[in-house]
C-alpha cells in the first residue's frame, strides 16, 4: 500500500485591524486580494488591545468578533479569527507576535501573506520591530486613490530601503526572501470612523456595511455617543 503526501500549498492572508466596525471596504479588499493573489483563506483578526489605537475607547472585543462573522457568513475563504484576543495579557499585542504565532500553527509549506491598507502601511516604519516584521512573511498593501508604488517604497524602514527592488511590472518590492505587492483597483472609500459617525447620527448604513452588520449595531445600540 503506498502512503499518500500531502504537498498542497494553503496561501492564507492575515487581515489585522480594529474592525470597529468591519465595513465593505474591507470586505472589497479582500475580496480582491483571494482574486489577484489566488488566496485559499482570508483571516480577519481583530485586535484586543491594538498598539496605534489607544486614544479612543474601542468597542468591546465581542461585539467586534460578532459583527465580523455575521459579515464574512456566506464567503467560503473569509475567516474570523481571534489569534489577536488578548487572554490573559495585559498590553498591546504587536503585529510580529501575531504573525509568528500564527505561522507556528501553519504547515511548512504554507504561505503567510500580511493585508493591510496603504493608510496603515504609511505608518510601518513607526511600528514595533518593522524591519523584522517586514521579513516574516509577504505583503499584500491594498492602495487607495493617490498612493502608488512609491508611497509603498517611501514607507519602508531605513535600512531597509537600500535592500529594496522596485518591480514595477509585478507592482512589487522586493526585499530580499519577501515581496510587497501593492494591490490597486480597490475603490470602495468607506471607514470605520464613517459608519460610527453615521451610526451615531441614526442614518442609514445600508451602503456602508453588510444588512446583518447594520442589524446588529443598531439592536445592540452601538456607536450612539
Ligand atoms: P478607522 O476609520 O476606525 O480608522 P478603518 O476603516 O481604517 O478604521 P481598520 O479596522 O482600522 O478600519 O482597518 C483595517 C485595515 O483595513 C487597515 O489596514 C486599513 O488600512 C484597511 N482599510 C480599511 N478601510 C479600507 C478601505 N476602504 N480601502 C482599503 N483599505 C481599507
């Protein structure tokens, strides 16, 4: 009887953010990232206690978590993930520490692609440990209108840059064993801050965020003050 081994390849991206709430934007992002990247799974991994975002109170970890399965119901490759709660720590989590708890539970031959925003990108060079982070695992930077591939080359840390090759036909950074892509074409300019300020004013959702996430935040009152 011969053993069968298993060779497949499983291309995950680690979607991170607040997600306070998730929105359409970041449904089209990754959306767009399965289609262009040929990702077999997109985690969305809201985070407990995110480092850049301690100046406002954030909604609680649950109704977050919640809002984000209702959202991702229905989207065969879209998981919610909690590898960002923070249990029983009691700081900031940082990026690095996701994703390399995230890649001890991954097989060797998978591959771990980070999704961001070119708004959250801008600032990486100002993160904990971005050079280290910047070599752990693949980029997909989703840009917004008026940011190219020289904004993305900007962002990089220091001494980084020296090591960079810009690749404009694959839209691409390449530093060394990892890559930044920059994904354009996605146009959907809602924020989180929006839909809370929309929530807060009692106007309609409905363009903002999925039926079901529009439900939740207003039987659960969310974002009223
Ligand atoms: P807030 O308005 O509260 O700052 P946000 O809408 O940017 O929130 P986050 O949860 O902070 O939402 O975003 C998670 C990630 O998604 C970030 O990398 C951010 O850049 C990206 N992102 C959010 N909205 C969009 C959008 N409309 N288009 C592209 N990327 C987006």
């Amino acid at each position: 009887m011969s053993s069968v081994v298993k060779l497949t390849t499983v291309r995950i991206a680690l979607f991170g953010g607040t997600f306070d709430p998730v929105h359409r934007g970041h449904l089209a992002v990754a959306r767009a990232a399965i289609r262009r990247y040929r990702l077999d799974r997109v985690l969305f991994a809201p985070a407990d206690l995110p480092p850049h975002k301690l100046k406002r109170p954030l909604t609680p970890f649950f109704h977050r978590l919640a809002m984000l399965a209702l959202a991702v119901s229905g989207e065969g490759r879209f998981v919610v993930s909690a590898v960002d709660a923070a249990g029983k720590r009691t700081r900031a989590s940082y990026s690095i520490e996701t994703v390399r708890r995230l890649k001890r539970r991954l097989g060797k031959r998978d591959r771990l692609f980070f999704l961001i925003g070119m708004d959250a990108f801008k600032d990486i060079a100002t993160w904990y440990r971005p050079e280290a982070l910047l070599k752990e695992c693949d980029f997909i930077v989703a840009s917004r209108p008026g940011f190219s591939l020289k904004d993305a080359f900007d962002a990089l840390p220091l001494r980084l840059k020296p090591k960079a090759i810009v690749d404009r036909k694959r839209h691409a950074i390449a530093l060394g064993k990892t890559t930044v892509y920059l994904m354009g074409g996605v146009r959907v300019p809602v924020s989180a801050t929006e839909v809370r300020a929309a929530a807060r004013r009692g106007k309609s959702l409905a363009t903002l965020v999925p039926a079901r996430v529009a439900a939740y935040i207003r039987r659960a009152g969310l974002y009223k003050r």
